[in-house]
C-alpha cells in the first residue's frame, strides 16, 4: 500500500512538472512571437509610415471634397397601431431614399427635387426597453432585435433623419407627419381609438358613482345590526369591509386619469416626445474619415511589407507552382 501511494504521488508530481513545462514552453513563444513582430514592425517602419501618411492624406482630401451630412432622431408615440406596423410604414420613405425615387419622394413628402436634394435618407427605428418600465434603452439601428422580442416597445419608436442642411430638419419632420396623417386607414384606427376612449371614459364615470354610492351606504343608511344575537352567540354578518370600496374607487379613478391623459395629449396618430432639433451631429466628420483610412492604409501597409517580407518564399511557391 505504501509503495502504491508513492508512486502515486510520483506520477503526480511529474504532471505537474509537465504542466509547469509546457506552460512556460507556451510563454516563452508567445514572448517570442511578440518579439518577432516588433523586430518586423521596427524593420517595415519606414514603408508602413510612408502607407499611413497616405491614408490620412487620403482620408483629409475625401473630407474635403465630400458634403457634410447631420443626422438628428426624432422619438415618438404610436397612438393609432403599434410601432412596428408605424415603423414599417415610415421605412417606405427609406426604400424611396435609397433608390432616389425621388418622383414618388415628391408625391408623398410634398417636397420639391430642390428640397430633396437636402435630404440623404429617413429611417425609423425600434426602441428597446429592457426594464418594461416605459422608457427606451436602446435604439436597434442595426436592426438585431426580432420583432417578437419581448423586449421591444409596441408604443415607442425612433426617426432618424440624415440632412445635408440642418435647416430642413423642421420641415421633414412636419411632412412626415403629414405623410402618416394622410393615411386614411392610419386615420380611421386613430378616431376609432379615442371614440373607445371617451366610452371608455364614461363607463369607469359610471362604475366610479355605483361605488360611491355602496360606500355612502355603509357609512349612512345602515343600521346598527350589524351584529346580532342568535341562541346566545355573538354573529358577524358576512359583509363587504368598507376599505375594499375605497380601494377600488382609487383604482378606477387612476385608470379613469390615464385614459384621459392618453386622450388629451396623444389625440394625433402619433405623438412626438422629441423633436429633431433638440440633437443634430455630423455623420462624416473628419474623425471619421481620417479613422477609415488609417484603419484601411495600417492593414495596407502590414500587407504589403509581408509580401516584401517573404517575397524570396513567394517566388520559390509560385515557381515550384508552374514547375508541376
């Protein structure tokens, strides 16, 4: 048994041994692998600098010569249908834009070729709303939520705007409204909504009062006998507490607040919680073009001096290549 044990413990200690060997092996190369690529940074400096003055000149001159373009996000209610039937309905006017389309463009923005031309592009977008408590997390601009995702608000959604004049932004916003408002079916879903409401409305008016008046009841019209004697034994009627009523008067008066809330100010297919102009930035700034091109010439520049780099062993594979 104690020889067992031993060898036991010997076979142990020599795998560890072993892993503490490979470990370090594995180190060891990665340090040297690091090591090679400064040496071949530091031998290619010169050309991959060369390559990188050229992307960024690169990248300067197509900020120069390309128009500044803004966008701006519009965040809304859908009152009439849901936000994803609004979304739908307003990427339309994407699907025009980026066809420039621009005679179906006219005919349904109202907007002349002049104004068009101020105009990249009108996307609406998802709102995300991760807690459920109502208001927007996450705008899904690159579309990755399906619209069954729970997570996606039905009321909430997002316009975003692309301008080449920031001074176009009040008038896109008024057409687009003008857009959805001339939808007759959109119309139509809308007035049904509030005719619902004011019904609606009247019968919690009328649910309110039949409670009050159970309540009145309690407190005034009934008599003491409450509590009656039967063979001796003190009984207690089975009645509806007084405190229920309450609670139940508060409840429809809060439902009763929200619907004429929702009435009062969401009257219109849609109702604009914030408008294009309170945020407007530049899309294609020079930071962007001189990231892009910095980006594309560093992997440019790293191509090219591997070729160099390997050119002899390019040419032997090619030549070996045409041989068989």
């Amino acid at each position: 048994m104690t020889t067992e044990k031993r060898n036991d413990e010997i076979d142990l200690i020599e795998v560890f041994q072993k892993m503490g060997q490979g470990i370090a092996n594995l180190f060891n190369k990665l340090i040297n692998f690091l090591y090679q690529v400064i040496l071949f940074f530091i031998r290619r400096a010169v050309l991959i600098t060369i390559v990188l003055i050229m992307g960024i000149s690169f990248g300067f001159m197509r900020y120069k010569t390309t128009p500044r373009f803004y966008s701006s996000s519009l965040e809304a209610y859908s009152n009439a249908m849901s936000s994803i039937d609004m979304i739908n309905y307003i990427n339309n006017i994407h699907e025009l834009f980026v066809e420039n389309n621009k005679e179906n463009l006219t005919s349904k923005l109202n907007i002349d070729t002049t104004g068009l031309d101020k105009i990249k592009d009108v996307k609406a977008f998802k709102a995300i709303d991760l807690n459920k408590d109502g208001i927007t997390d996450i705008i899904d601009y690159n579309d990755k939520y399906q619209t069954s995702d729970s997570t996606i608000s039905r009321s909430r959604f997002i316009i975003k705007v692309e301008v080449y004049d920031q001074s176009v932004f009040p008038l896109i916003q008024n057409r687009i409204l003008q857009y959805i408002e001339q939808n007759k079916y959109i119309s139509e879903l809308n007035s049904i909504r509030k005719k619902q409401l004011e019904e609606l409305i009247v019968k919690l008016n009328s649910e309110i009062n039949i409670l009050d008046s159970l309540k009145k009841t309690e407190y005034f019209n009934k008599n003491d006998d409450k509590l009656k004697t039967q063979a001796g034994q003190l009984l207690v009627m089975n009645e509806q507490p007084t405190q229920l009523y309450h609670s139940q008067i508060i409840g429809l008066y809060k439902e009763k607040q929200n619907l004429e809330q929702q009435l009062e100010l969401r009257t219109d297919p849609i109702t604009i919680i914030q408008d294009f102009s309170a945020l407007s930035i530049t899309e294609n700034n020079l930071f962007f073009y001189l990231k892009r091109w910095l980006i594309n010439a560093f992997v440019l520049g790293v191509l090219l001096a591997l070729i160099i780099e390997n050119f002899r062993k390019l040419k032997n594979v090619v030549f070996d290549a045409r041989k068989k």
